[in-house]
C-alpha cells in the first residue's frame, strides 16, 4: 500500500498529519492560519480555516494537473483572398469551440482563478487523427460542418486548424482559499463544517469529487465540478433541508449523513452517477432518545455516530440499497468526534483525553472493529516546538503575505466583536513569545524551567473553555461561545449544545492558548480536535508504527530500525556473520579430511494426490506420490519423484528426474489446488504432470518442497542473478530462470524447453529487467513494484525465501459478467431469451453461466472486496443505465438503443483483491499502464539508467535517478504530450519511441544521459489507414503493430535520422512483438499453420536476423517451448501464457 | 550482504572436529586407535557416535563392553545436552581436535543419563521443542502439528537433513507480528562454574512498552555477573554457537536464528582464559 496521510487539527488550529509509515506527527507548515476541520481525500484536503473560509491544499505530485484548452480557427476560399478569415454571414465564428456554436478567440481565455498558470503560448495541434498534417496545421471540408480532411482537395471550401494552450495548476501543496461564491455573489454566512468524498460514484470526469459543507446557520451548500482538472471546483449550490444541519460527513460511496440541530439525523437518497447531489432527504432518530446526535461520519458501507453524552453509535444494515441502515449498536467508548477513513477504518477524538483513537480490527467482515487504540506518535513540534511556534507566531503577527493579510481581516468581521481587543492582546503576547523563544535553545536549563512554570500554572485553556475537560455527560459550555453562536443564530433553544457550539469553541480556544506561550511541555498528551481519514489507506493488513513509541524517540528509533530497515546494517549482525564464518575457518577448514558423522541417506516424503489421467476418458484419480532425495554423485541434492498408481488392478508407476523439471507452475482454480510439473519432454508434449492436492496448504509445502529441491539439483540457491530472465504468468506468477553460460554462446544455445524456471513471490501483470539486476513490475491495478534483490515470498516460505526484501504486496482486479436481455414486443426488454440464446446472466462469450451469486473470485488467494457494479466504462459506450444494444448476440455493441437493436447487455465487475508476500516493493504514487527500460549488456553500465514509462492516464513519464543501488529511482520527470498515450520502448541508444491513444507513432528527438526526457516528440505517420498498438525497440530496429495484427519495421533507420523513412509490412496475425538487445525479433502470433486453433498465442521468432540483415528472413513457429533460442534477449520480459483448460504454455519473449 | 538465511545454514552445518581416543584402563585385544570424526554441532553426542563404537569395538571383548559414555578431561559429558554446547562449555578454548574420551565401563550413574536407544534421544528432543514450543506460543504451534510433522523434525536431526528439518521448523518460529516477537524466549544459561545445571526463566523479546529486548538485558535480569562492568576486565565469555554476540543483538532475533534445533537458545556463561 502506498504511503498516505492521516490530517488532524490540534485544539490550537495547528494542522497535523501522520504517515501510515511514519512515527511521527508533521505539522502542516503552510498552514499560516488556524483551522477548524479539515477533510482528506487522497488527492487533497480542504479545511475551513478559523476565519470560516474554505481552503484546498492539493498535494503535488509528479504529474502537474494540466488543462488543454481549445479553440479552432475557421476559414473559408474565396476567389479573391484565397483562404482567408472573411466567412460567410451564415458561418461560425472565425474562432469558435469543436462544434462552431460558441464564439472562442483566443484572447477570451482566462485562467480559472489565480491558482493557475499558463504553460506556455497558443499552438498549433498538427496531429489530426493520428496522421500528421501540414505545417500549418489545416484541416479541409468542403463546408461547415463535415467531415475534414489533412489533404486539401479541389472542392475544398473551408479549413479550420487547432489551436492549444495548456493551462496547470500551481498552488500545490499550498492552503488555497476557495471563494465563498454561489451562482448568485457571496454566500450569506460562512462555513462551519465540510465533508468531501464520493469518488466512487463515477470515474467520470476524471478524479470527481463531491464536497458538502455547512454554514453557520445550518444551511447545507454542494460544491459543482470538482474533478481532476479542476480540483477547485465551479461554485456553490445550496440544498434544500428538513431543519437545520450542524455537520454533515460524505463517504466514498453514495453515502450522505447529517446531523440537525435537534439532534436527529438526516440522510441523503438518490445519490447516483448522473445526480451525485442526491435527491432527498431521510430522517433518522437518534440513536438515544435522551441525547440527541451531534456527530456522524460515514464510510463505504459504515455510519457512525456519536450523542450528546458522547456515547459512541454503530448503525446496522447499511447498504447502496438502503443507506438508511437498520438500527443502532452502541459502542465501547466516548468520543467527540469519529471520522471514517477508506475501507471504513476509524478513528476518534477520545472525550476522556482528546487523543487521537483508531479504531482496530475493521475488517469487511467486521465493519464495527474490535477495539480503539490510542495513535500514540510524538509530534514534531513537541521536539522544535519553541522554534516553530516562533516561526509561525512571527507569520501571523507580523510578516503578511497577501492573501492571508485579507483572510486574517476577514476573520475580525465576520467573527463576533470580541475578538477585535483579543486579538491585539495576542499579538502583543506573541511578540513576547517571540522574544523568550529566541533566548529558550540556546540555552535548555532555562527552556526546561520555563516549561515547568508553564505546567504549574493552570492551563489557561481549561479555564476559558470548560468543554475541553468535560467529562461525559458535562452539561455546560463556555459562555463565550454560546453567546457567540448566538449571534449568529438568531434560534437558539436553550441547552441545544450542537456540534457547531462546539467547533465554535475550538476556534475560540485556538485563539485564546495563543495567548501562552507554548502552553503545555512535551511529555504532556496533545489536545486533538478534529481528525480525517478520507485519504488514509490503511486496511486491516496495514503494519502501523502508530501505537508502541510511546515512551520516548530513541525508542521508536529503535524499533524502526528493526522493523523498517532489518538491521542489515547493524553492528550485532555484521559481527554475528563474521564470527560464524571464522569459526567455520578454526573448526572446519583444517578437518575437512575427517569423517562425517552422519552419513548422507535416501529420504523420502510421501503425500496424496490425485492425478489428472494420461490416457483417455481423463480424469482425476487418487495417486500416491512421493520425493526421495539423495545426495547426487557431485555432491549437491538431487531427487526422483513418483507417482503410484492402479490401473486394472494393477499397481504401476510414472517417475520424473527432479533434475529434469523445467518448471512447475500452480494453477488454482476454485475447485481443486491443482499444480503441474513441466520437463522438457513433457512440454514437447504439451501435457505436464497435473497434480492436486487435498487442501491449499497441502499444495503449497509441496510446491515449496519441490521448488527447493529443483533448484538444489541445480545449484540455485538464494536471489536471481542479475541476468535472470523474468516472467509472468497469465495468472499473475511471477518466474525467473538463471541463464546458464551456455545460452550466451552460440551456436549451440539451450533450446527454451530445457530452461529452468522458478517462482518467486509476488503478483504482476507485467515485468521489465534490463539484465544488470534492475526490475520492475506492474501490478493489474497499475501498481508499480520494484524488485528488492530478495527471493521467495507467497507459498515459499522459510528456507525458500529471503528474511530480508520481502514485502506486503496486494493486487486488485476486476471480474466481469454480463447480463443479457432480449426484446420482446409485448413486455420490451425482458431477461426472458430464446432457447437459442446465451445464458441471461453470462461471461463475455455468452457460453458460460456467469450469475452474481455461483461466481467466485479467480482463485482462492482472491478475496471480493466490493460489491457487484455496473460497469459503465466498457467499450462501445453505454446508456444511463450501463446497457450496451446490438441487433443479435453476438455481434458488436453500441451504447444507444436503436430500432434493429433486438438484445442488449450489460456489463457487471465486482472487485477482488489478492494480498501476498515477494521481494518487491511499491514505487507509489503513480499507477503505470506500460513501462520500459534500456536494454544493456553487462560491460555498457549506463548510469543513471534510463527508464520510461506511461501512466495509467496515459502520461509519458521518464524516471530519473535509477541505477543498480537505488533501482527504484527517486522521481518522475513528466513528458508532456497533446493526447494520452499506450505504448512505450527505449531502445539500444536511448531512442524512444511510443504510441498514442489515437494510434500514432511518436519519436522522441534528443534523449542523452545529460537531457534524459528529450526535447520534443516527433510524429511519425502511422502506416496507410492503420492506428498502430504497441511498438518494441531492439538495439536498432523498431517494430510495431497495428490494430489489425499486422507487424511493422521501420526502414531507414540511420543514426542521423533516428525516426527512419516508412514502414514495411512483414507479418500479419501478430498480437505482440518483442526486440532485444541484439535486435533479436520475438512475436506472438495468432493462427499459426499447425498449431492448434487455441485463443492462446504461439512463439514465433524471426530467423535470419543478421547486422546486415536487421528484418530477417522468415519465422520459425516455434510452438509453445519446442522454439530454439538463437540469440538469447537480453530484455527479458518473458511471458508465459498459461490456460486451466489446457495446461499449455508457451514462452514470449517481449 | 548476507542474508540472515546463511545464519541458520551456518548453525546447522557447523561441525566440531574430534578425536576419540578409548580411555586407558579399558581392556582390549590389541592397541584402540584413535578416532578422528566431524561431529555436527546441534546433533547429540549418542546419536552420531555409532561409528566411534563400532571402530573400538573392534578391538573389544564383547563381556568387556557396557554402556558407552564420554568424558572431557574428567569431566564425563551429557549426551542430552547438544555436542556444540558440551564444547563451548569444556573445551572452548582448548586446542582441536576436541579430544574426547571413551568408556565402556563404570558409567557415572550420578552424573549421566542412560541412553539404551534412539528413542531416549527422540523423546528428549521432542519433550525439549515441546516445551519451547509451551513458552514461544502457548504450545499452539506443535499441537497443530501432526504426529508426522513431528517425525520429520526429529528425523531432519537424525539424518542431518536441512531442509527437511526446517521445512517443519520455520513452523514453529513464527510468530503474529504485530506482536514482534515470541511469548517468552526458550533459552537457557550454562555456567562452568556451578552446581546449578542451567538457569532457566521466563524472558520475554519485547518489553511492555514495547522497547526490544537484547541479549545484555537478558544476562542483566537473569545472571548480571556475566556483564563485566566499564571499569573492570571482562571476566566472562558469553558464547552461543562457538561465538560470542553482541551483548546489543536482539534476543528476539537470536532465538529466531542461533536456537539449536530443539528450539532452546542454549548460551554458555564462561570464564575468559587467564592467559
């Protein structure tokens, strides 16, 4: 799980956050002003500030938020100016949007508010569908609107080209203030709480966000247009209400809950993709009739709430059909306040001593957790606390910046007047801070009685505000601040003590303890007030240092020097190895003529199984199976494995030389733990020992036992090595295979059927190595893993597996089914087919029964981790309601109903989630579709290393600072791009070549150690009518593949001119092609001549391939293994595809 | 660097070279040769001494030969206790070969356990990783065990088998990380010098504010003179395995990595040689 944040408010305003790794609480040094709330999503975090404006702080990251904005520039022919920008009365505009109807000259651009900036000037876009256009950029038609063209032809009357400017957001990491602007001018009253979330109702736009807030006066507002590309939002939209709301808490999901005055709740119906706003309003009782809410917050599938006598509430039966719940749970344990966080986990403000609890023990199955446990962390001020609050006392007294001078003056209006004299007395105050402070490091004797001065007298905030040591059940309320609530609030029942009073109060403390001078010493518990989880992404898996450092930071260092950094560079450690290897030299080494004790013997573990039958009609039959291992005649393991069984009555055998085993690959499907053992002949014959055990955990001791024993016959012991080759597994596996020296020399290289593979731990989708030991992995949902130098994980556990680098690792991917209708003339749509049909509930062939019920996560190790939903994101497009209509099954599908459309399906995708261990370790924050890195040899080490990759947006990225000790990198330099892209491959002199969204091809001119992301891209037109797929870089040559299947080679490569002169067609019916570094050519092809018409692809690999020669001459259909390897890749991303079905693999080299 | 997995390959396959040599006053045919054998540290010492006897037997009446047991310059030595720990504890700073002495006769009823079979060894050994097993997890793990499981333990120790051995025992050294360490750590503290066989006690890795224990907090709750003190000579050897960690590694880490294979981190307390 990548790092995220936990935010927190402190009673002083002071805004906090915790690391899910660290230990530590880092004050949030921006934050000029105090705060009151603050709410986290993972992309950013909004706060009301104590002036009751609104605050976002985006969080940076390595891809800048950018807008392109358009406009197109229309002209038409005339005889007398040619082209020129004189229209016809009955055109569009001369500068207009796509469709013409909205006039858009440049100069009628503005930035969006003064967060943003301009990257650069108006451009020309002179890509047009994937085709380069003329220099000038101009598209043809023969009038407006039709259909343009990059040629311009004899009937062509009018032209319009693009023009670009890209716009970026610039205050990250920075409190921007939101303007409190509705549709119609400012806000009546200003913001008292605020609640942000829902992004998971819609993955359209991108990154959307709903933001609820409430006003002083209980009026709840929306907040329109908050997405990725506008991370502020459009304005304010008021929501009509049954009363008058004191807070309110939005979760992930379509979940709304406030709390009223009165102390009942209210929760919002019709939240949907299409209205995220909701529709109306439920009411909800209280949970305890005496005591009225004053807290609620909500989650996924969780409401929590909190009563007046701080009581703490559970609600039952929450789901997306009844948001409503069922009924109430109390809890152990009294708060203020509780905040859900994602996958519902919880923390709280603790009544008793306003710490910081969380919530332990949530799990899907048990969304109410166990027990609370206090988030025990220093804070970094506690140790610098007089320096910074020098520091920030200096900011608010003296040293204004612009924006904040207005904030701060705001604040004095709006609030009630007291807080005029009380605030000269604090600056007054301040400045004396100031002054002590300055003198309190330089001297600690003095710091350290100061601070005892400060324990014994009594805390100035305890007696301002009595809410602070209330106890449960304390009735009163500081004066101060129901007098200033009421001001405010004209309605005010006597004893209504809301959740707004409270915040009031806070604000007002926060104002107050200013006054002291750091109030309270180190080792006294920190007052926290508000606490945010929305982009805390911790689970029940989660490894948190939060709770034992309690005592004292030498000890948490301690313990994290255990932990994090396993001490491999511990003095202990190092001793340990050196003493053991001495002692093997004292007492070994001069007696290794001596007799051994023990002899070595045969040994023998027996097991089990049930075998999938040779000879036909196959099916499972029980066998008994058994290893013996023996020493082999050169001294290392080595073993025979058999495999008993009765055929008429008679008791026969089959054996396997464990040396012999290429590999042996797990394949669980739901019904049986099944694995099978591969050895070259076996996989000439395509039909491997296929094995199943009783139970999971049987297959796995013998997985692991075998795996060892095969690598012991081998002598591989311990990491890969640097040259390993890499691959994955169709399921996820993740194999290496050491190459022997053999396969570096020609011409009598290992053919593939006898290589040896091993499992290492670990789930990926992809993988990518450049043989000097730098790997990486994508993850199915786009994580980005590293490899550690560590082996094992997952079922190899022990002696299989490295102590040290091997890590959590988790994967999530979706399982889809589709739900198919036919029309009928009487009832319309019905889920009633013709016996003909395919099933009404089905997968994506129609041939299989696929219902939400009988359809399991893809193996065992997955877990669901959501419920069924509507995909809406399928190709073809979809209506309101997900459907997807064609005229008969099966056929092509479209997103509108028409008249011949006589079907419709839709599609259904449930998440599920894998967790297991490996010797990788995330590369956060950017999730990546497809990476690539230079391919080397081992005497050309270039340092840095460069890699490239292309974020699941479709950014271009290029990391910087990779080399063999910090193979993980250290930051993302973003490569801008007019379009998103798909594809990307550096080859042997740093040329970079990719493909965009639209199917064109790009060449990036200029990449050098010294400019490692180039200077621009150069469009490379796509072969005639063709929108092209992937594209593998060697050390020279350049393939690629279309859409259609067909392989491409770029002609007229030449170091002067890098991007080459066209392409030539040599294959078609190819679905991956793969260059190495000796521009060795590797494809997988579809329906290759005798082979079987399997979906799964067959190996081919070009033969001929010679300096001179760079296209080769033919291919060789190696099938599945039988392949002989000429060269050997030395990119050696390696991909197996395994099918259940057929247990047949074959090996592609990408 | 290496990885902590070499550690318990080290421990495993650590050998003492040893010479028998049959004790004078034994009767025989003709002249006993000495016996010269690589003896595994964490094995027992009549679980690999069948070639020692078979060799002296040779050379011996058959009415002449009892029980056979060993002694170190006097000192007869406890089958029961492993072969790495009787050498760290007598001979550690004795020149090597260990020379070792055979019996056949007058078997020290007082000081020595009888062992008639391999059984006696089997039963002792498993009674031992029970018992660590009792302290590390509240025996939960050995009795989710199966009888074969068991077996292959011991059978792992019999023939020397690695993998076979920690196939099974990495079983019994994990433990819920959240809660960092075992229950208790099994280990146990022999001293030359007294009458006491061993000191024994409930220790736990990790204390109750969560500071990580080290062999030094160890010695300093449970046998404080084996520290010598900054002002003073060091007067003890704290050695494990033939070595002597630092008093700083966590105990945790070494009862995961330095146990002998019955699960016991058996740590020698001796006096520092005068010369």
């Amino acid at each position: 799980m990548p790092v995220s944040l936990l935010w927190a408010v402190d009673v002083y305003g002071r805004v906090y956050s915790l690391s899910t790794r660290g230990q530590q609480w880092e004050q949030c040094r921006d934050a000029v002003l105090e705060f009151k709330r603050v709410t986290a999503v993972q992309q950013c975090c909004w706060g009301i500030a104590c002036d009751h404006h609104i605050y976002l702080n985006v969080h940076s990251s390595d891809v800048p938020i950018r807008y392109q904005e358009e406009t197109f520039e229309n002209q038409r022919w005339n005889p007398m100016d040619n082209f020129s920008d004189r229209l016809l009365p009955s055109d569009r505009w001369q500068w207009s949007n796509i469709t013409g109807l909205e006039h858009q000259p440049l100069d009628s651009f503005f930035l969006p508010s003064t967060n943003w900036e301009w990257e650069g000037d108006w451009y020309i876009d002179e890509n047009f569908g994937g085709e380069p256009t003329e220099k000038e950029g101009w598209t043809y038609a023969i009038d407006f609107p039709a259909t343009y063209t990059k040629d311009k032809k004899w009937n062509s009357c009018v032209r319009r080209r693009r023009w670009i400017r890209y716009r970026r957001y610039k205050a990250t990491d920075n409190w921007a203030t939101i303007p409190s602007e509705g549709r119609s001018g400012p806000l009546p009253d200003p913001f008292n709480d605020i609640s942000c979330g829902g992004w998971e109702i819609s993955e359209e736009p991108r990154g959307r966000l709903s933001l609820w807030a409430v006003s002083l006066q209980g009026k709840v507002w929306f907040r329109e247009g908050i997405h990725h590309h506008s991370p502020e939002g459009d304005g304010w939209e008021e929501v009509s209400l049954p009363g008058e709301v004191v807070q309110i808490s939005c979760g992930p999901g379509d979940l709304v809950w406030a709390v009223l005055w009165e102390g009942q709740l209210i929760v919002r119906e019709g939240i949907t993709r299409d209205c995220p706003r909701g529709s109306s309003w439920v009411v909800v009782d209280s949970p305890n009739p005496e005591a009225g809410a004053i807290h609620v917050a909500v989650g996924d599938n969780v409401v929590w709430a909190v009563t007046k006598d701080n009581k703490v509430w559970y609600r039952r039966g929450i789901n997306s059909y009844n948001p409503r719940g069922s009924g109430w749970i109390g809890m152990i344990g009294e708060m203020v306040m509780i905040n859900v966080g994602l996958n519902d986990q919880v923390w709280g403000i603790s009544c008793e001593d306003r710490a910081v609890y969380f919530r332990q023990g949530v799990t899907s199955n048990e969304l109410s957790g166990k027990a609370w446990k206090a988030v025990n962390v220093p804070r970094d001020g506690d140790i610098r606390s007089h320096s910074s609050a020098s520091s920030s006392s200096l900011h608010s007294a003296g040293c204004f910046f612009s924006g904040e001078v207005r904030a701060q003056s705001v604040m004095s209006e709006d609030s009630d007047t007291k807080n005029g004299p009380q605030r000269a007395v604090l600056e007054v105050k301040r400045e004396g801070a100031t002054t002590a402070v300055t003198a309190g490091p330089s001297i600690p004797e003095e710091e350290a009685s100061l601070r005892e001065a400060d324990a014994k007298s009594p805390p100035l905030a305890l007696v301002l505000s009595p809410s602070l040591s209330g106890g449960p059940g304390d009735p009163q309320w500081s004066n101060v601040d129901l007098e200033e609530t009421q001001t405010h609030l004209a309605v005010g029942p006597a004893g209504v003590r809301g959740d707004a009073a409270d915040t009031c109060s806070l604000s007002s403390v926060a104002t107050y303890t200013l006054c002291q001078e750091e109030p309270y010493g180190a080792d006294e518990h920190p007052l926290w007030a508000w606490v945010s989880g929305g982009g805390c992404g911790v689970d029940c898996h989660s490894q948190l240092n939060w709770f034992n450092s309690a005592t004292a930071l030498s000890s948490s260092v301690q313990s994290m020097s255990l932990s994090i950094s396993p001490a491999q560079t511990a003095a202990w450690r190092k001793q340990i190895f050196e003493q053991l290897s001495e002692r093997s030299k004292r007492e070994m080494d001069n007696f290794k003529h001596y007799e051994q004790a023990i002899e070595q013997s045969v040994w023998v573990k027996k097991g089990a199984m049930q075998w999938w039958r040779d000879w036909k009609p196959h099916k499972w039959v029980d066998v008994r199976f058994a290893l013996e291992q023996f020493s082999g005649p050169e001294g290392n393991q080595d073993g025979i494995l058999f495999l008993y069984y009765n055929f008429n009555e008679e008791k026969k055998y089959l054996h396997a030389f464990i040396n012999e085993v290429t590999i042996l690959v797990p394949v669980l499907n739901d019904s049986k733990h099944t694995f099978a053992v591969y050895t070259a002949e076996r996989t000439k014959q395509r039909w491997p020992i296929r094995l199943a055990a009783a139970t999971e955990l049987e297959m796995h001791d013998w997985l692991a036992l075998l795996s060892v024993s095969c690598c012991d016959s081998r002598g591989i012991q311990g990491p890969p090595s640097k040259q390993a080759l890499w691959s994955v597994t169709c399921k996820g596996d993740v194999f290496v295979c050491e190459p022997s020296p053999s396969l570096e020399a020609c011409p009598y290289p290992t053919p593939c059927d006898q290589m040896f593979w091993h499992q290492v731990g670990g789930h990926l989708r992809l993988v990518e190595c450049n043989s000097l030991g730098v790997v990486w992995g994508v993850g199915y949902d786009h994580t980005v893993w590293v490899y550690t130098g560590g082996y094992g994980g997952g079922f190899l556990q022990g002696l299989a597996s490295s102590t040290d680098n091997i890590y959590t690792q988790t994967d999530v991917k979706c399982v889809y089914i589709y739900e198919n209708q036919r029309w009928n003339p009487v009832t319309g749509y019905t889920n009633r087919g013709l016996p003909t049909d395919r099933y009404m509930w089905s997968d994506a062939t129609g041939l299989q029964e696929c219902t939400k019920a009988n359809t399991k996560p893809p193996s065992p190790h997955w877990t669901w981790v959501a419920d069924w939903a509507i995909d809406y994101g399928i190709s073809g497009g979809t209506d309101r309601e997900g459907w997807q209509y064609a005229a008969d099954f099966p056929t092509s599908y479209h997103g509108h109903k028409t008249l011949k459309d006589f079907v419709r399906r839709r599609r259904w995708a449930r998440k599920c989630k894998l967790t297991t261990t490996g010797p990788w370790q995330e590369v956060p924050p950017i999730p990546l579709s497809d990476v690539t890195i230079i391919p080397c040899g081992a005497q050309s080490i270039v340092e840095p290393i460069p890699l490239w990759a292309i974020s699941n947006k479709g950014d271009v990225l290029c990391r910087l600072g990779v080399t063999l000790l910090t193979p993980a990198g250290t930051s993302w330099l973003h490569v801008g791009t007019d379009q998103p892209f798909k594809s990307i491959s550096i080859g042997g002199a740093n040329q970079v070549w990719a493909i965009a969204r639209d199917g064109s091809a790009f060449y990036r001119g200029s990449v050098t150690a010294q400019s490692p992301s180039g200077d621009c891209w150069y469009h490379i037109p796509s072969p005639v009518r063709q929108k092209l797929q992937q594209v593998s870089v060697g050390r020279t040559s350049v393939y690629t593949v279309d859409q259609h299947g067909n392989l491409w080679f770029r002609q007229g490569l030449t170091p002067s001119c890098p991007q080459g002169s066209s392409w030539e067609h040599i294959s078609n019916n190819v679905r991956k092609v793969s260059v190495g570094p000796l521009d060795q050519v590797w494809i997988i092809a579809d329906k290759v001549q005798g082979s079987h018409s399997l979906s799964c692809g067959t190996v081919c690999h070009r033969l001929g391939v010679q300096p001179m020669e760079p296209k080769g001459q033919s291919w060789d259909y190696g099938i599945g293994l039988a392949g002989h390897v000429q060269h050997f890749p030395h990119r050696a991303l390696v991909i197996f595809k395994l099918c259940d079905s057929v247990f047949e693999h074959c090996i592609i080299v990408i | 660097m290496a990885d902590d997995k070499d550690v318990l390959r080290d421990v495993w396959f650590g050998r003492i070279p040893t010479c028998f040599t049959l004790y004078q006053d034994e009767i025989t045919e003709r002249e006993a040769e000495p016996f010269y054998l690589l003896l595994p540290r964490v094995s027992f010492l009549t679980l690999v001494t069948d070639k020692v006897k078979k060799h002296f037997l040779k050379v011996m009446k058959a009415e002449d030969v009892e029980e056979m047991w060993f002694d170190f310059e006097g000192t007869p030595l406890k089958w029961h206790y492993p072969i790495g720990l009787l050498f760290d504890l007598h001979a550690s700073n004795t020149a090597l070969p260990w020379s070792i002495t055979v019996h056949f006769k007058n078997f020290p009823e007082r000081d020595l356990l009888h062992c008639p079979s391999n059984s006696v060894i089997e039963a002792h050994f498993m009674s031992s990783i029970k018992e660590a097993d009792a302290l590390k997890h509240k025996s939960q793990v050995i009795n989710d065990m199966q009888k074969k499981d068991h077996k292959q333990l011991w059978m792992g120790l019999q023939n020397d088998k690695f993998d076979q051995f920690w196939a099974m025992n990495r079983k019994l050294m994990e433990y819920p990380t959240e809660e960092g360490g075992f229950r208790y750590i099994p280990f146990r503290i022999y001293l030359t010098m007294s009458d006491r066989p061993f000191i024994q006690k409930l220790f736990r890795p990790i204390s109750s504010d969560g500071y990580t224990h080290t062999l030094g907090d160890l010695l300093k709750e449970v046998y404080p003179v084996a520290i010598s003190r900054d002002d003073e000579s060091k007067r003890y050897q704290v050695v494990i395995h033939g070595i002597e960690p630092l008093l700083e590694t966590p105990l945790q880490w070494l009862s995961e990595h330095l146990s002998h294979p019955d699960n016991f981190l058996h740590i020698s307390v001796i006096p520092v040689p005068s010369d």
